[in-house]
C-alpha cells in the first residue's frame, strides 16, 4: 500500500476548496482505488449508482433482426436452392457471389430455417457445407427440373413396361405376336 504525501496546498482544480490526500488502495494503473483523485470527499459520498431508468436511456438502440437490405439476399437463396433442387448448393458458391447472396449467406439460410422452410445441411468435404430445400414453408417439396417444367412425374414409365398401353391394345399384326404357329 503506497500512501499519497500529504500537502496543504492540494485544491480542486474545479472548486478551488481544499481537497484531503488520501491513500490509493489500487495498483499503479488506479484500479481497484475506491475513490477518484482530485474529486473532493463530498463528492464521492454524493455518487450513486444510476438507476434502471438512467441505464436503459444511456443504451444505444439497435435493430433486431437482419437489415432491411439482406431481404434481397434471402430472396435470391431461396430461389437458387428451388432451382437446385435434389443437386443443392454448396456453401462455396454462396460466399463466392456475396453481391448476389451477401457476406454471410449462413445467416440467410438460418432465417429460411426460422420462417418454415425445410433445408437439409451436410458438411461436404473438409471445410465445404451443402445445402438443399426439402419443404418451403407451404409445405410444397422441393421437385426437380423435371416437376418444374411437366408437373409430377407419371406413376409408370413407358420403357418400364414391355409394351405401352397404346400397343396392348392394338390387334396383333405379325404372326409371333399372337402366340400361333403357322
């Protein structure tokens, strides 16, 4: 403990009244000191903490939420990953167009997440991640190109069957068709 050498002369720079030495309880910086120098004695017992309402005015406001500018970004993700479809989108492709998809495209895809949408989200390789819709927040799955363009696929292909319908129902023309021999 170091104590301050006392002198009459010392006075506030701010009063002019005479101001008691007193000993630092602190380190060199003046931590931890339990007063403030050159600030007279009744003005330490005059401080008081503020109050909740001293607080809450003194806090800067903030938004909450992303800004209204990353609205765009959203927007085009959502879109890239309804085209995409099964193939998905690779974290990498979003960072590389942040003018398409903003600095922080994880943030966009956690918003998706938040408003309903259903995205799958795997690491891919060692630093890589992919990302493909699975519902949007309709409930609509994510179909592919093919969906896109025709609408659900039929419940049969044609190769799938030996003849199509339309030739099942044709009256044999050639003779190893109707099973006879001749």
């Amino acid at each position: 403990m170091v104590a301050a050498v006392r002198s009459p002369s010392l006075t506030s720079a701010i009063t002019g009244t005479p101001v008691a030495p007193r000993a630092l309880a602190g380190d060199f910086f003046g931590r931890n000191n339990r007063t403030v120098p050159n600030v007279p004695p009744e003005a330490d017992s005059r401080q008081s903490r503020p109050t909740l309402e001293e607080v809450a005015t003194a806090r800067p406001h903030r938004a909450r939420g992303a800004p209204a500018r990353s609205r765009s970004h959203y927007a085009a993700i959502l879109q890239l990953l309804r085209d995409r479809g099964a193939q998905g989108v690779l974290g990498s492709e979003l960072y590389a167009r942040p003018e398409l998809y903003g600095r922080s495209p994880r943030n966009r895809i956690s918003e998706l997440r938040r408003d309903g949408h259903l995205i799958e989200g795997k690491p891919q390789g060692s630093a890589d991640w992919f990302y493909c819709l699975i519902r949007d927040s309709s409930g609509v799955k994510s179909g592919d190109w093919y969906e896109r363009l025709h609408g659900p696929r039929p419940a049969s292909h044609p190769w799938k069957q030996a003849f199509s319908p339309n030739r099942l129902a044709e009256e044999p023309t050639l003779p190893f068709e109707t099973g006879r021999r001749q």
